[in-house]
C-alpha cells in the first residue's frame, strides 16, 4: 500500500532535458514516449535511455532486464535505511525488493526510485521464507556475526535473496535462522559495523560483478 504523505514528489534536477525540439510537429510516434513531458521536458532522475519516456513504458523495458537476484529488508523499526536499500536495488535491478514486518516504510531515502522497482510485503520472517521456499530462492544473510563469510569469499548463487537488517541491531535471530548462509563484509576501522544501505550497495554491486 503506498501512503502519499511518506512519499517525496520527483526530485527537480538541473541537469534535466527541455521540451522536445522541433515541437509536437517533430514528437516521436513511440507509444512509450509521455506527451506532457515532449512538451514541457524531463526533469527526473532517469538515465538518458528513458528520456521523456513514461513511468509504465520505464518499468516494462526494466522488467525485461532484471537480474536474478531479490533484495529483503527487515522493517521493524522503520529504519530510514530502508529507501537508499530500495534506491540501491533499483540502481542495481535487483528483480524485486521485500518489506518484511511493518508494511509502512519511509520512502524518502528510495528517492522515489520506488516507482520504479517491484515491492512485496510479509508480515513475518515465516511468511517470508516460506515465499522463498516456494520461489526455490536461497536466503543469504548479510550480518557481521559469528560463523560469517567475508563478501569477497562467500558463495552467491545467481538466483537468491539477500536480506539485510536494521541499522545497530542487525537481524533478527528468526531471520538469521531462515537464511542458508550469512555473509559479512569485510572492514579495516575502528568500527564494528557500517550503514545499512552502504552494505547493501557493496553487496548487490558483487552481485553484479559476478554474475551481470
């Protein structure tokens, strides 16, 4: 369910496009291609490719390319986390992202890139799992605790799941439990743990370094 009020209107960029040039005389014919924005320009966030493009047309030519990987996240404490995951999945193309937990989340980090991106619900770790199961995905966790793998080391099938946790608190046992394997990624500093969404952008990107 999407609750406007969580959601950030599309970001104005200075380094959008103009109307169309030529005028309507000179508008491609391509069904794809936005009436509204030929005519007044294109000022989001979108890869040059998808220029004046509708969101629909956007997200079907997306869903033709995505990877085999999903992306789920914990949502106990309506983490702001959350949305850069969602931002990072899209810029990846991950196939699907999974709210586990609450089904509100806060939107503002996935810089409305949400649109974009396909987003399930599960009201429990079970229910998630139990999906996966069905889908015949592997759940690999991304945790620094005991009996972890180092990301560059870890074995990450091309069909699987990566499920990322809170920020501080990491994952919940139940979700450690309903994993088959838990990946950490390796640090150099004083600190024990770093930011939710870096860790999901430095795992998804091994992702696609092995297998994109």
């Amino acid at each position: 369910m999407t609750h406007e009020h969580d959601r950030p209107e599309e970001p104005t960029l200075s380094h959008g496009v103009g109307p169309w040039p030529g005028g309507p005389a000179a508008w491609p014919e391509d069904a794809r291609y936005d009436r509204e924005l030929l005519a007044h320009g294109d000022a989001r966030n979108v890869v040059d490719e998808f220029r004046y493009w509708t969101m629909d047309a956007i997200v079907a030519e997306l869903d033709d390319r995505r990877h085999a990987f999903h992306v789920a996240i914990e949502n106990w404490q309506h983490d702001m986390n959350i949305g850069s995951i969602v931002r990072s999945a899209n810029a990846f193309l991950a196939a699907e992202v999974h709210i586990i937990g609450r089904r509100r989340w806060n939107r503002r980090g996935a810089m409305v890139t949400d649109r974009y991106q396909h987003v399930r619900h599960h009201d429990s770790v079970a229910a998630f799992a139990e999906w996966a199961a069905a889908a015949s995905l592997p759940i690999l966790a991304i945790d620094n605790v005991p009996g972890s793998v180092p990301v560059d080391r870890a074995e990450i099938p091309e069909r699987c799941i990566l499920l990322f946790g809170q920020e501080g608190p990491g994952l919940s046992p139940e979700a450690l439990d309903a994993a088959s394997g838990v990946i950490e990624i390796t640090q150099y500093g004083s600190t024990r743990s770093i930011n939710a969404s870096a860790a999901g952008a430095v795992v998804m990107y091994e992702w696609c370094r092995r297998w994109a």
